[in-house]
C-alpha cells in the first residue's frame, strides 16, 4: 500500500510539473483533491452500473423504449445522490421530439377480384391474418394493378416477363434473387406477393411486431424502401390461385386477377431524453466543458437483446464513475455539464437536438467537448482519440489527452480520425464548433450483436479511461487555455 501510494505521488508530481509555475492549482490542496477524485474511480463500483444499464430488463435501451426511460431516471438518481445540478431548464432531462410513425393495423389491406367479373365481389386480405409486409412504418400509399406469377424467375424468365404495372406472386423459397428482383423492380413491377417458408406463421408474428411499432419518421418512405413485399399466408396462397381458376401456371403467365393494396400510416411525435447534470465552478464557472457519452444503443431484434454493453454501456458507467470522482474533488474552477445523449444509435439525433438548441445556465458558456463512447473492450493498452495530429481539427484536447495518457497505462493513443463522424462529438464540433476530443477503444467481434455483453467488458480499463478524462479536467482549469 506505501508503494503504490509513493508510486501515485511520483506520478502526479510529473504530470504536474509540466504545468506553468503560476498556476494556481499547482499547491497541495489541488493535487491532494485530484488524488482523491482518481482513488474514488472503482473498477468494481463500474461494474456494479453497467450489469445493470446493460441488463436484459433494459432490452438494449432503444430509442425510444421503456428501458431507455428506466437507464434515464437510474443516471437522474445518481445525479441526485450525489449532489449534482440540475443541467437541463426543467431538471435534469433536456428533452427534445422526435417525428415518429407506425403503421395503422386497421386502415391497411388488400382486395382481389377476378378481372373480367363484371360485378364479381372483392376478397380481401386482413393484415396481420393473412398477410404482412417487409418495410417498417412505410408512407401511405394505394397501388392496383393485375397479377403475374413469377415461377423461380431465372434469368431467363426476368428477360422475357413483362413486369410493369403487375404485382409479382411465387412461393418463399422458389423465388427470384435479390438481384432479379431488382430487374423486376426497375422494370416497373408494382410489387411481389410472397407465399411463407416453413416458418412463415412465426415469422409474421415477428413482422407484426414490428410493422405495429414506432420507428423515425425520417425514415419512413425512402425510396429505397418504397416497393411493396407482402407476405402472404399459406391460406392466402391457395385464396389467390383459386381465384384465378388455374391449377397450372408458368412464368409470367397472368392470373386474370386485379389487386389492391392500400398501406397506411400514424404520425406521433416521441419525446426522448438526454440527462444533464451540472458540477459549478468556481471563478471560471461562467465557462463550461461538456463530457458526453450516449446511453442509448439498438432494443431487440428477432427477439434477441443487443444489450450494448460496450456500445455504450462502457461510456455510459464511465461518466457515471466521473460523476462521484469530481464529489470527491469539490469544484474546479470552470463548471463541468455532463451529458448522457439518446438516439445516438439513430443518427447522432440526441445530440444533434442539443447542440442546435442548447441550454445552460444563465451567463454559461460551452468551451469544448468530450466525448467517450466504446472504452471496455480489446487490448488494455488500447484507446484511440480523435482529432489527431493529422486531422484538420487537431486542438489542445488530444494534447492534453496525449500528455496524461500514458499515466493510465495508455502510452501511445492511436488514430480514431476514421470515426470522425461516427459519434456525438461530431455534432459539438459542427453544430457549435467547439474543440472536441473522441476516445474510443475500437470496434470488435460483438460489435453490434447481441453477444456484447457485460461479461466480457474489462472493467479496468474503463476505470482507467474515466480516471484520464479526470485528469484532463484537472489540466483544463489553467487561466488560459490552449485549445
């Protein structure tokens, strides 16, 4: 215990030496509160929050979800325990909407009637009994032409079918590949009818399910997403060839059927969450430095839960484990916001909403952004920050970053510049142009499935990450700063 505490000192007494000899946290009382906060950061106490935030009850925080709300109120408790301000204009909730739509269950369905009937009365096709369709929440819309069968469409059959202005019907498993089907599509195919595979009733179950949820408005009715598949039910099948009166079809062949599908659409706005809290300065504390990790990541999907330990449960717990390090500090002398995004998963969207229409105390100032997102996982000594010194927007962040680093058992980050783009901090940078710093430990094999679990996290590491974000608050409470 004296070795390391003799060890601990020897460190800080160098990366303080560094600092200009009238800087005013350069006595005892500032280096004694950095220890403090660094001692406080647990890998056991981070743990503890991430098989928790990352729990199966939590069902992969999707935004929006009721386990994103729970993860919302369990980081707002938190807060509360600990002493933090309030950092949004009504709590500690900044909330924002977004446009969302689901499909309406009842105002959607399909009639068919033999075409040369006169007077021949429509059947129909209830959705959700006796059919489903591939696209989420699709724009509205009502389309009727005659149908064909499709066969196998090989290649030859895509040459000589002529699809335009036909709804396309062959069995699951017997159809065309992705690529025909795209021949048939631009050659002006209405849509396809698609009888089930083995599991076909289980399947529509699951499509249901999701036609019936909410999902972004903005991305509802893309054109790469507006041409019909409708998945039909064994039952429907034989309905649709029975109606044509043939037991024999070939390729291409109509079946003298006239079909209507009309899809249709519920706008609602969500309101989703990002949690703020706020540690006021003190002599500085009209200008504030924002760390941000977002604490959302991608629900269920076939009925498996992405529970998103390192995306981002990591960053999630380890601004949590930076929350309770700064108590045990006491105020620093610019007022730190600490900002747990939403919907980042869907666009960077959380912040976005913020950084285009931020709030902060009266008289408050945003000055830089930190942003930590992905930090529990690969090799120990991995983490990688953006901008580098190769990138356009190089700033004293990474600096600071590049100095205390090598402290925490990092001694060389490494280059995240490809991933520029690909997290909150991007949105600092462009939407109020702040400096901003990126750490990140890279991707990895459970990447975006539901095998990232808190299991295989290393908390350590995450305990060192928030221990270097620690350090670098501590280095940007300096007079003037370089950033």
């Amino acid at each position: 215990m004296t070795l390391l505490c003799s060890l601990s000192s020897l460190l800080l007494s160098t990366a303080t030496a560094a600092l200009p000899t009238t800087d005013p946290r350069a006595d005892v009382a500032e280096i004694a509160a950095l220890d403090r906060a660094l001692d406080s950061i647990r890998a056991e106490s981070i743990s503890a929050d991430l098989y928790f935030v990352a729990s199966d009850e939590m069902e992969g925080r999707d935004s929006p979800s009721k386990g994103l709300r729970i993860t919302a109120r369990f980081i707002r408790a938190r807060l509360q325990r600990l002493g933090w301000t309030p950092g949004a204009k009504d709590g500690y909730f900044y909330e924002y909407p977004l446009p969302m739509s689901r499909v309406d269950a009842a105002a959607c369905g399909v009639t068919f009637a033999k075409g040369d009937s006169k007077g021949d009365s429509a059947d129909k096709l209830v959705f959700g009994t006796d059919y489903t369709f591939s696209e989420r929440g699709q724009s509205e819309y009502t389309k009727t032409g005659s149908v064909i069968f499709g066969g196998a469409m090989s290649e030859d059959d895509v040459e000589e079918i002529e699809f335009e202005g036909h709804w396309i019907l062959f069995r699951q498993g017997e159809g065309p590949t992705w690529r025909r089907t795209s021949a048939a599509r631009r050659a002006g195919a209405l849509g396809m009818l698609i009888g089930p595979a083995e599991d076909g009733a289980e399947s529509m179950r699951a499509r249901i399910e999701s036609m019936t949820a909410t999902a972004i408005a903005g991305r509802i009715g893309s054109r790469r997403r507006s041409w019909p598949q409708l998945y039909v039910s064994d039952q429907a099948f034989e309905r649709l060839l029975a109606r044509a009166g043939r037991s024999q079809l070939a390729a291409g062949d109509e079946l003298g059927i006239e079909l209507t599908e009309r899809r249709a659409t519920v706008a609602e706005d969500m309101m989703l969450e990002n949690v703020c809290g706020i540690w006021p300065g003190t002599d500085l504390k009209d200008e504030v430095i924002i760390l941000s990790a977002h604490y959302d990541h991608v629900g269920v999907t076939g009925g498996e839960i992405f529970n998103g330990a390192d995306d981002n449960g990591s960053g999630t717990c380890g601004l949590l484990a930076v929350a309770e390090a700064l108590t045990h500090y006491g105020p620093m002398r610019r007022t730190i916001m600490l900002m747990w995004v939403s919907a980042e998963e869907k666009g960077l969207l959380g912040s976005a909403a913020w950084t285009k229409n931020p709030w902060l105390p009266e008289g408050m100032k945003a000055i830089a952004n930190v942003n930590i997102d992905m930090i529990g996982r690969n090799a120990p000594a991995q983490l990688h920050i953006t901008p580098t010194s190769e990138h356009d927007a190089y700033n004293g962040l990474t600096k600071v970053a590049e100095r205390n680093a090598p402290l925490e058992g990092f001694p060389v980050l490494g280059s995240a510049d490809a991933y520029w783009n690909r997290s909150d901090h991007a949105n600092f940078s462009r939407n109020m142009g702040l400096p901003v710093a990126f750490l990140f430990s890279d991707v990895h094999e459970d990447y975006h499935k539901s095998t990232d679990t808190p299991d295989k996290i290393d908390y350590d590491k995450i305990r060192r990450v928030s221990r270097l974000v620690v350090r670098m608050l501590h280095d940007l409470q300096a007079d003037q700063l370089d950033l």
